[in-house]
C-alpha cells in the first residue's frame, strides 16, 4: 500500500516540481533545458528504485536489427564513451558502482543497465515532448538546447545501456561456464 503511494505521488510531485520550473524559468533557454533534465532524472530514478520491477519485457533484448551494436558504433556510441571518460563521469560511476569479476555482479550490472535504460527513455520521452511544444510555440531555434541537452543527456545513454547489455551478456555466459 505505501509502495503504491509513493508510486502514485511520484509523478504528482514531479508535475508540481516542472510547473516551479516553468513558471520561474520559463521553456526557453539552456537553463531550462539543463534544470529539467536533471529535474526529471532525479524523479525518474526515484520512481524506478522505488518500481524495483525485475525488468524483464522482451523490449531489453538485443534486437536482430541492433546487428550486435554496429548500428550505434555507426551512431558514435564509442565517441560518446570516450567523452563520459573525459568528463570524469564514468570514474565517478566506477568509484560508485565497482565492477566485480564474478557473475553475481555481472548480473547486478546487467540490471543496471535496464533500470538506467528505462529512467533515460522516460526523460527522453518526457523532454521530447517539451520540445516539440517549445518548437510550436516559440520557433525551433528557441527549442536547440532542448534537443541537444535531450539527445547528450538521454538517446546516447540509452544508446549506450543497449550497447553494452550484449557483452555484458556474453559475460555472463562465460561467467556461468566456469
């Protein structure tokens, strides 16, 4: 019952917490665009710890059109690793998430990657939205920051978590034979 609750107030928290933001800021501008992305990374990441579903639709399986990740090589998913490398954030996420040569961390790693998938994808579709409204209302210029703080902050993660799900995979197999 208290699960549901907090499920529930959630999204309702988050609404109020982007109304803040729109009435203070505005749609307009890098601000905007930088305060609701992490805005709403904070509220996704809430609701998916909180959801602690096993994450299991078929939607995470590597797909045969996916050609084992050469579709995102040819998108730059290897450049946008390398500028996580240069911008200190994968050292951080290491110094906070330690990878662990056995096959229960493989596993943990593994879910990490769905759970993170999916908290980037509902941003993704949530700034998405924001930014079409914003491309409407004030012209597409006025919307860029948007787009491009949407596609550096949530489509290449997403691109990433389903790059190396895979080979995290192969791992886990190679884990389980020995």
């Amino acid at each position: 019952m208290r699960r549901a609750f907090t499920l529930i107030l959630i999204p309702i928290v988050t609404i109020a917490l982007v109304y803040a933001l729109i009435h203070f800021i505005g749609v307009q501008g890098f601000a905007f665009a930088w305060a609701l992305n992490f805005l709403l990374m904070a509220c996704a990441l809430t609701f998916t710890e909180t959801l602690k579903s096993p994450l299991t639709s078929p939607y995470f399986n590597e797909k045969e059109w996916e050609c084992k990740g050469k579709i995102y090589e040819s998108f730059g998913v290897n450049f946008y690793r390398k500028l996580l490398v240069w911008t200190g954030w994968e050292k951080l996420n290491k110094k906070s998430n330690p990878i662990e040569k056995n096959t229960k961390a493989l596993t943990h790693l593994h879910y990490r990657t769905k759970h993170s998938e999916l908290g980037h994808l509902i941003i993704f579709i949530i700034v998405l939205g924001f930014n079409i409204f914003v491309a409407i209302e004030f012209g597409i210029i006025q919307s860029l920051w948007l787009l491009i703080l949407n596609i550096l902050l949530n489509l290449y993660p997403v691109f990433l978590q389903r790059y190396n799900r895979p080979r995290i995979e192969r791992a886990i197999h190679l884990s389980r034979r020995r």
